[in-house]
C-alpha cells in the first residue's frame, strides 16, 4: 500500500520556506497538494487519463481512499476511487487534476512524530517543537524536513508522574532568550487527572558550537490550574467545574496557547471553554517570577470574538497578536485570526481556510516577523495506511507536517 500523501492548506496564502523558492519544494520530503474541487467539462476519459488523474487527486481523498484500498483490494488503485473515476464524477475528476497541476502549495513534512503541539524558532532556520504525547523537544531545520537534529529529554526536569508520565504540551513562545512552555492543564482523554498534565516551565536557549541549543531554566510551576480555579476575576467562567470534564467536553478546561505581552508578561490562550461562543484569554503578570517558585499573579480576562471557536495557538509578533482559532472539541476547521490587541476585534485572515492540516502551532522567524510564519500541524490522528500516526510503532513511519502562509502584506 501507499503512503498516504498529506494535504496542503487549501486557500491559504503558502510560500515556501527560508531557503526555498516560493511556491516551489522547500527541500526534504515536501508534497504538493491543492483542494477545493471545481467541476470541469469533459467525460470518456482514457485509461491513461484516468490515472493521471487520479494519481494528482490522490492527496484529495486522503484517508477515504487509503481505507478502502486497505479493506476493498490490499493493493493498487482503490475501489471506491476507481469507482468515481469511471461512472460518477470523471470530468470533475479531470478538473480538479488540472487544477492540482496549476497552482501546487508547498507543505513540508518532518518524522520522528505526529503530534506537533507547542514550537518557536531557535534561529532564522531552526525551531523546536513539543508533543502532547511525550515529554521530549525535538529540533528541525525548517527548510529540508525529515528528522530531527537533536533532542532533549525533559522528563527527570518536569517530575511527571511515572505511571502517567504524559505532560500533554500544548504552547509554547519564545521571550528573549527563554522558551516558556504550557501544558493543557486538563484531564486526559477518559476525564482521569492526571498531575503531570499541570506544567507551567521554561528552556533557555544557549549556544554550542554555533548551534542553539536548550537546557531547562528554573523550575517547573504546577500550581497554575489551582490559581485559575480560584481567582476571584475569572470565577464567573465556573472553572472548577471545567478542570474535571475531558478537555473537549462541551465547556471543559483546556489551555493551548501562550504568547508573549508587552511589559515582560504572558497572555494564556484557552481552547476550552468557551463562553459565550468567545474564546477566553487570561494575562500572567510575572513569568519570570513563577519559574523561581514565586505564585502567579493573573490579570484581567479577555474575551474575543473569533466566530465562536477557541484558541489553538497565538504568538506575539511586530505589536500584534496572530492566533489559530479552532473547534474547542473534535473535528471543524480552523481559520487564522489577526489582532491587534485590547480593544479591537480580531479580523479573520483571508483565504486561510485549512483543510487537511490541523493547525497547532505557530512559529515566527526574526528575518521575516509577522509577514511569513509557519503553522505547524499536529497530526496525531492522520491515518497512515489505515493507522492513526500517533498508534505507528516505528518513529521513522510517524510524521508531523508544516506549511508558510503570509498573514500580512509586506
């Protein structure tokens, strides 16, 4: 069987990445898809016709028609899309092909996982990127994709629970030269607590040997889910009651953005709840205090309106906001919203409508701010050869995928 292809961000404005031509391949396992079928004229299509269609399609119908080539034949062209191609749809078929062929969009895709949760840049090619599923940061050049160049192992660091080591890392954003990151601080997927999903904790960035690197600064803070459920400003949001629902229950608790503010603080993304169909955002008014031990002080809560979805990520960018707005619970799409902060409302950038990636993490590179950014996709549940990526024993077979998008005209 195949691998399965991963899809590009159907109508967002991709562009290749450092080092690479835009609108061309940004180097390592980088494939190009485009979805958004229109239909075209034309029919009694040619066997040779055919399958050059549906090889161009194939991105398109994605894990539909891997499952069925898996469970109708085991090997070559699937069933149910040869089906299509020969009686129900062969000139829309042949449509989307040429358009598949006339406006490719750059993704690029790294191995070693699946879950790209919580990323920031190193330097103006390298990032860092963390998993909901392990306690590991994996560093990748951004432009040639593959595995990663090194890891770090922050296990022993974060003191997570060795009968449920899982830390569930959702955010992350760069201050300086530190890396703040933020666990989901929610239950896990059955509703259980679990004490090593409450880290609040920071890497440094250092050199060596003209690499950036990371090692653990400070101390990892657990207290951060006790101060939200108990602040008198926030008590309105009924917390409490959130913390001990599964995190995509309707009206849980579910953190996974974090971004930096003006005056040294931290702005709390939550993906869950969402009240009032607007998506809930607290300050933290002393982070660097809170990795020596000291308690958080939290600010005032935000509320915005991003079309009734929470936050997946934000990042903090030229003296504006960029935030993925999401579902708070399984499936929908995700958009990409621009801020310019307290007091205005978040503006939905055009033609990033996502389909087929599902964007987790926002990476900002210093060379290009808030004109050129890369969304990292966390590809937990992909199927790949009819196995959800995450469910893959071998860590070469996992992968996580990216694509560049510009959020804002030069």
């Amino acid at each position: 069987m195949r691998h399965m292809r991963p899809l590009s961000a159907a109508g967002t404005r991709a562009v290749a990445g450092p080092g690479a031509a835009a609108g061309g391949a940004t180097g390592g396992e980088a494939w190009t898809a485009q979805s958004g079928i229109r239909g075209a004229a034309g029919h009694g299509l040619s066997s040779r016709r055919r399958s050059r269609s549906f090889s161009l399609l194939r991105p398109v119908l994605g894990a539909q028609t891997e499952w069925f080539s898996a469970r109708c034949r085991g090997a070559g062209e699937p069933v149910w899309g040869v089906i299509v191609m020969q009686v129900c749809l062969p000139g829309l078929m042949l449509g989307a092909a040429l358009l598949l062929q006339a406006a490719p969009r750059p993704v690029t895709a790294y191995t070693g996982m699946c879950d790209a949760s919580a990323a920031a840049a190193l330097d103006t090619n390298l990032f860092v990127v963390g998993s909901d599923e392990d306690s590991r940061l994996r560093m990748y050049h951004a432009d040639r994709g593959g595995p990663p160049v090194s890891e770090v192992d922050l296990t022993r660091f974060l003191e997570v629970d060795a009968h449920s080591p899982e830390t569930d890392i959702e955010a992350a954003t760069r201050v300086g030269d530190r890396i703040y990151w933020l666990t989901s601080h929610g239950r896990n997927v059955r509703g259980k607590f679990r004490e090593s999903r409450d880290r609040l904790f920071a890497t440094k960035v250092v050199p060596r040997d003209g690499v950036p690197g990371l090692v653990p600064e400070g101390k990892p803070y657990k207290e951060l889910l006790f101060d939200l459920v108990t602040a008198p400003t926030l008590a309105r949001y009924e917390l409490a009651a959130a913390a001990g629902k599964a995190p995509k229950a309707s009206d849980a608790l579910n953190l996974e953005g974090i971004c930096g503010m003006p005056g040294g603080r931290l702005l709390i993304g939550f993906r869950n709840p969402v009240p009032h169909g607007r998506a809930l955002l607290v300050p933290l008014l002393n982070p660097t205090a809170v990795i020596g031990g000291t308690r958080a002080r939290l600010g005032e809560p935000i509320e915005l309106d991003l079309g009734g979805l929470g936050v997946r990520d934000l990042a903090f960018v030229d003296g504006r906001y960029l935030i993925v707005g999401g579902p708070a619970g399984s499936g929908g799409r995700s958009h990409l919203f621009l801020w310019e902060g307290p007091g205005t409302k978040p503006r939905r950038q055009p033609h990033t409508q996502f389909r087929g990636i599902n964007p987790e993490a926002i990476i900002v590179y210093p060379q290009f701010g808030c004109r050129r950014v890369q969304l990292l996709s966390d590809d937990g549940t992909r199927l790949v050869d009819g196995c959800p990526c995450k469910l893959l024993h071998d860590p070469q077979r996992q992968s996580f995928r990216s694509v560049w998008v510009e959020p804002v005209a030069p």
